[in-house]
C-alpha cells in the first residue's frame, strides 16, 4: 500500500478471489452525493447532463428521478421535473466508464455493514440472497420495530443483517442516521456545484462489506491504514477489530503471499487449467468473450469425457476469473461443444454455484443454439485491465500491427499520390528501420522502379522513434 494506491486481494482456498485496487487520483465515486447543477435537459432522451464538478457532465434519466412521478395520471416528463440551471441533490450510481460521464440518481442511499439507509423512500427491503420467506418477513418486522413510527425513511436489510443481533442493528441505525442528518445539514444553502458526502475509503468498504465471521485474518502493511481501519472497527465493527495485523516484515506483503504474480496472470489474455485445458478472454467495448479450450488435456477413458471434465474445471475458472478482473456488462462463454444434454446440465449448474460466491449481481442464461453461454455481471466500476492498463500506442489496442512488407507498399502509393499532386525536387521516406532495411534489401527494386516512373529521386532516413506502421514523406 502507498499514499497514491490502495490494493486489497481476497485470498480463500489457498488462492487470490478477488483484486480491489483504488488510486488516489481516480478513486471511485459511486455512493458520492453531490449538490449539482442541471445543465442541460433532453427531452428527447427523457434525461438530463447535471454539472457535478467533474470532468465530464454526468447523466440523469428520468427513471432514477425519485418522487412524484405522476402528473395527470401521465408519468412526468423530465421538462416538467427539472429546469436548467436548477440545483439538485445527487448521488452516483455509476462510475465514469470510457468516454460515458458517471450516471446519477436522486433516490439517496447511504450504506451500512447491515442496512442501507433510503432517506426518501419509506420502503422495507430485504437481500434477496436470504431466501427463506418467513425469515425475510421476521427481519421486515423487526426492523420496524427497532426504526420507531417516527422514521420517515426507509431500508434495505443486506445478507450480513440475518445473524446480526438487536444491539448491532441499533448501531448500524444509528450510524446511518446521524450520516444523513450530516448530509441534510451540509447540503442547506450548498452552491452547486459542490461534493457534499464522499463514501468511505476502499480500505474501509472492504472491512465494512467483505470481512465476515468466516475472514480468519486482515493484514495491512501501512501504519496509517491499520490505524484507521482499527479506530473504524473500534467504533463501528468490535467483533473485527482484534483480526486486524499490522504487517512489518521486510518482504512486500503482496509478492509475500503470491498476489503480484496473480495480478500478472489476471491481466493476460490466456489462462491455464490445472488439467491443461484454457481458457481465453478476450475484452471488447460491447461484451467479454470467453473461449474454452481443451489444449493438452486428454481425459482417460474417451473424448466426451475428456470435454466434460474440461468444461467443470473452466467453469470454477471462469466464476474466479471474472472476480479477479472485475469484467462487466454481456459475458459471451464458448464452452468446447458437448453432444450429451446431461453434460451440459450439469455444467451449466456448476458454473451458476461458482458464480453464486460473487457479491455482483448477476444473470445466466442457459446454452443458446449455438452452443454459447450468455450471462451478464453487473458493470459499476473499470475492470482490472483498463484500471492497470492501457491501448497499445504501437497498435492502438488492436493486438496486431501491420507488416513492413504492407507499410512498404502503402509508402510507394503515398509517394505516387505526392508525385502526381506536387514537384518536388525529391522525396524522402522516413519510417522505422524494419521498413527501412527491407527498401534497401528485398523491396529495393520496387523503389527504383518508382523512382524511374515519376522522374524524381527517392531517398530513405530512419527514424528510431518511429513504430513500424508511422511514416512520413518529405517533399525536398
């Protein structure tokens, strides 16, 4: 950990689950709330861009408008709700993804380690992750109970809440209450645009929402941190606050227990199976493709079989793999074609109780005709890849360059062009020294032909810097 970057790994069963990393200078806003200020409404699109203070407008829909809704017994239209230059009180839903602005919302919701508090909305909720009815409909109950008649707001019960006891809701209550009361009084007379709440740091997220009965151990290697994170425990988690380690040893705690190779491994493009099979996942702006491949895994008794083990190692794989990187939006998984419907039951299904550890919200679809996997993971931050990385410059992010044989070519159009278009005394090629070599050497016959067929003598420079698709043509 450093002042400009926090990294936590979710270690369980010996391996990295997940990879949370937060940047000082681009640290998330999801949870943000925000005084803005309306800066331009689309009727046409029944939505509206709300200056925040970003970089980027951010973006309203009149979905995530709460209130009112009805006018007439019509649903409003946004040019009836707000007007430009109008203040609102704003919180973000989505964080600002490639060249989209973050997405708002103003239903505020603030989270707790048990509840999340909804200030407008007088709504009981409960985790759909507890599924028993009765005892959704008892922590409904007991939730009023302890809220009081007086309570204007509402809640939404998370997953921890179900073994929680009466004394620790009363304290989450508490806590959430006197945040809105914090907020409510910052936000009178606030000029937009102006941050008002900033959600808790990554560090405390993950102590508030991740560590469980269940976490044996937090290590921290920053001083600062673990004293943080130990006053926020003391406060607010006293159950936790005697797992939380400082670590002092002189080896990095990451490369300590693994998890800079697994950072490395989660950013490449193929992953290898325990069983020699792999897996290979390509990132697109419109969806994740996943495509599973035997490779050298040959099963013992027949190729059917050999495919149906494949299949189960990929689909525990797959569940990890899109923790570790963090991928979101449509997921597109090309398991190897099996023949029996019992196979691809049982497949399927495994992959769904792989998925089920994950605390994104997903959808599974089952095999289509063409034999692919469609599921979606709910996309509310950059996935790993785009976090620690970016687009090529020498090919742009396309993952191939051109050849210097195609470069050379393109060069003896571009000189033809120029010729036709402009007298030039000379021209010379500046390219890179792969380019280059193969003017001199195999393609040497074709630039003196050129030369002969315009009139005009061509020269050659090499450009160290140049990669080997940039060129230039100089007029002398």
């Amino acid at each position: 950990m450093t002042p400009q970057e926090t990294r936590v790994a979710v270690a369980g069963s010996g391996v990295v689950q997940e990879l949370l990393i937060e940047r000082a200078e681009s640290r998330g806003l999801v949870g943000n709330i925000y005084m803005g200020r309306v800066a331009r409404v689309l009727p046409g699109m029944q939505s509206a861009f709300i200056e925040i203070g970003l970089e980027r407008t951010a973006f309203l829909h009149v979905a995530d408008i709460w209130g009112d809704e009805k006018a007439n017994g019509e649903p409003r239209r946004i040019e009836q709700i707000l007007a430009e230059g109008q203040p609102l009180l704003v919180q973000v839903a989505k964080d600002p993804l490639g060249t989209k602005g973050a997405r708002l919302s103003t239903q505020i919701s603030i989270a707790g380690r048990l509840l999340v508090y909804l200030p407008h909305d007088p709504h009981i909720g409960v985790s759909q992750k507890i599924e028993d009815q009765s005892g959704r409909a008892a922590l409904r109950e007991r939730l009023r109970e302890l809220a009081g008649a007086e309570e204007k707001g509402g809640f939404i019960v998370r997953t921890l809440a179900e073994a929680a006891s009466e004394e620790e809701l009363r304290a989450d209550l508490a806590y959430l209450r006197q945040i809105w009361s914090a907020i409510r009084a910052r936000s009178l007379g606030a000029a937009p645009p102006q941050l008002i709440y900033q959600d808790l740091s990554l560090a405390q997220r993950v102590l508030r929402d991740v560590v469980s009965p269940a976490t044996s151990r937090v290590v921290v290697d920053s001083r600062e941190t673990w004293q943080k994170l130990a006053a926020f425990a003391e406060q607010y988690m006293p159950q936790v606050r005697c797992r939380i380690e400082h670590y002092t040893g002189e080896r990095p705690l990451f490369e300590l227990y693994d998890v800079e190779t697994e950072i490395e491994r989660a950013l490449a493009r193929r992953v290898d199976l325990k069983s020699g099979g792999t897996l290979v996942i390509d990132q697109t702006e419109a969806l994740t493709t996943i495509d599973v491949n035997t490779s050298g895994f040959v099963g013992s008794r027949n190729f059917d079989d050999t495919v149906f083990k494949t299949n189960l190692e990929a689909a525990q794989a797959i569940a990890r793999q899109l923790r570790l990187r963090n991928l979101g939006g449509i997921i597109v998984v090309d398991f190897i074609d099996m023949h029996s419907d019992e196979h691809r039951a049982a497949v399927l299904e495994e992959l769904k109780r792989a998925l089920a550890r994950d605390r994104t919200r997903m959808t599974v679809n089952g095999f289509t005709a063409l034999g692919l996997v469609e599921m979606t993971r709910k996309r509310t931050r950059e996935s790993l890849a785009h976090v620690l990385c970016e687009p090529c410059p020498t090919c742009s992010g396309r993952g191939a360059v051109k050849t210097a044989h195609t470069v050379c070519y393109e060069i003896l159009r571009e000189i033809l062009r120029e010729a036709r278009a402009f007298h030039a005394r000379e021209f010379r090629v500046v390219a890179s020294q792969s380019v280059i070599d193969l003017f001199l050497e195999e393609e040497s016959p074709a630039l003196a032909m050129l030369s002969d067929f315009i009139g005009k003598p061509i020269s050659t420079h090499v450009e160290s810097g140049y990669t080997q698709e940039q060129f230039d043509i100089v007029l002398m």
